[in-house]
C-alpha cells in the first residue's frame, strides 16, 4: 500500500473573514461580562492578595512585609482554625444537604399526581412571604394618608406633603437645583 500526499487545501480567505467576525461578535457580546469580571472580582481579589503580603493601614503606602501576615494568621490568630473549620463545615455539609434534599423534594413534587397543585403551593409559599411583607411594609410607610413618612415636613427641597406614592412627588426629586 502506498501512501500519496494529500495536495494541501487553501483556506478560503471568505472563510477566514467570517470566523474572524464571529470572533468579534463573540467577544463584543462577552465584553460586558469581561468588563465585570475583571472591575468587581479579578481586581479586588488581586489587590487583596497584594495587600496580604504588605503592611497597610488605608492611609499611608503599603509597605512589603513578605510571609509576616500569613505566618501571623496561621500561628498566632487564635480565630483562624475555628473559621477554617465552620467554612469548610458550611461548604461541605450544608450545601450538599441543601442540594440533596431540595432535589429530593423537587423530586417528590413532580412525582406526586394527586394533590400536586396543593403541594407546590405549601413549598412556593414561603418564598412568596418575603416579598409580600416588604411591599405590605412600604405601602403602609409611605401611605399619604396614615404613613409616618407622610409626616416628615421637608427632606432636602422636596416636600413631602403630597405623600410619596403621589404621582407627582418624584418629579422634584430628580430635578437639579
């Protein structure tokens, strides 16, 4: 058996132009995403992972200090050990508790055919309660009538006298001057 050489294919440069631009698109819809990650977590983690080898107090430079913070924290920190131990507890066993037995009663929700409508309205309730006592609170803290916010004379220029679910109250507030 004889091997040929395969004539080597040339790229269609139309080919190249079109990955090339959904490489663009790609990264022009992940940029927001970028932008974020790295201003709110790969930042600040990697200042704080500088600020950990450093002396620095928030008001003058840091100053290099090397392994003296961690050889304090791992020696002579006496709360160290305990937080080790109640954050490796709460990853380990509660989560997993939490996703076992939320599967499981996910589960038992799906399974169930008679009086199924009942059961998921007793698991849903409690996570409708939260958001129904805050509204509840509001309306009664900001009710023009009877609300005790309604009472405040003035708060800044903005007078509160129409009561601040009046239509019409928000119109000064945002207004310059």
């Amino acid at each position: 058996m004889t091997l040929t050489a395969r004539p080597r294919s040339r790229r269609n440069p139309g080919l190249r132009r079109r990955r090339r631009r959904e490489r663009l698109r790609t990264l022009a819809f992940l940029s927001p995403w970028l932008l974020g990650t790295g201003l709110f977590f790969l930042y600040p983690l990697a200042t704080t992972a500088y600020l950990s080898f450093t002396r620095y107090d928030g008001f003058v430079s840091p100053r290099w200090d090397g392994l003296d913070n961690w050889r304090f924290v791992f020696q002579d920190y006496p709360f160290f050990w305990p937080a080790l131990r109640n954050t490796l507890w709460f990853v380990v066993v509660i989560v997993t508790l939490r996703i076992v037995v939320g599967l499981a009663l996910g589960m038992l929700v799906v399974s169930i055919k008679r009086g199924s409508t009942v059961l998921r309205t007793i698991f849903y309730a409690p996570f409708l309660a939260p958001p129904v006592a805050a509204t509840l609170a509001f309306v009664f803290l900001l009710n023009p009538g009877t609300g005790p916010v309604s009472d405040l004379p003035v708060v800044g220029n903005v007078p509160l006298t129409g009561g601040a679910l009046d239509a019409h109250t928000p119109l000064p507030a945002n207004a310059d001057g």
